[in-house]
C-alpha cells in the first residue's frame, strides 16, 4: 500500500469531500485579484523599463566614451543617440513580439 494511503476507505471518501463544496468567488475578491494583478503588472513594467536603461547607459557609456571628460565632445554624443536609438527601436520590436505571442497563447 503506498504511503500516502492509510486505508481503502479513507481513498473511497476522498473524492466526496473533494467535490462537495466549491468555493464562491465573491465580486470582493475578484476585484482584489484583479489589483493585485495590476499592480504586478505595473512593477514589471517599472522593473523592465529600468533594466532597459541600465543595459543603455552600461552598453552605450562602454562602447562610446574612451576617456571621461568633462563635457562629451561632438562623436560621443552622436555615439550616444545612435545607440540609444538602437537598443529603444529593438526593445519596442521585442516586445512587440513578446505581446503577440502572449496574446496568440490566450
């Protein structure tokens, strides 16, 4: 007899406690529910958009700027705005797709 089971009868009663009472959902915890899942949705999002931004300033400061300086000269900031602009357009391209294939899920 697997350890689990203590006897054939409390196996056979299993089910009928299992199916007797189904909780209600009241509108209450339904709505709580919902703001909780707002409210995780809204962290991820905070959460997404500073890892964006940490990766842009760390890529972008590595592959642009040789030598701090006071003031960024003419190429650095150039440099800067072009690789800003890359990681924005293939963040927005990615999550694009990301959404898509979410939703095609659902």
């Amino acid at each position: 007899m697997p350890f689990w089971s203590s006897s054939s009868s409390s196996s056979s009663s299993a089910p009928a406690q299992s199916t007797a009472a189904q909780p209600i959902i009241s509108s209450d915890s339904q709505k709580l529910k919902q703001d909780i899942q707002n409210q995780i949705s809204q962290e991820l999002a905070v959460a997404n958009a500073t890892e964006l931004v940490r990766t842009i300033t760390e890529n972008c400061f590595d592959k642009c700027i040789d030598t701090p300086q006071a003031q960024f000269d003419h190429f650095q900031e150039t440099c800067i705005a072009q690789c800003k602009e890359k990681y924005m357009r293939s963040w927005n391209t990615i999550s694009r797709a990301y959404i898509a294939r979410i939703q095609n899920q659902s």
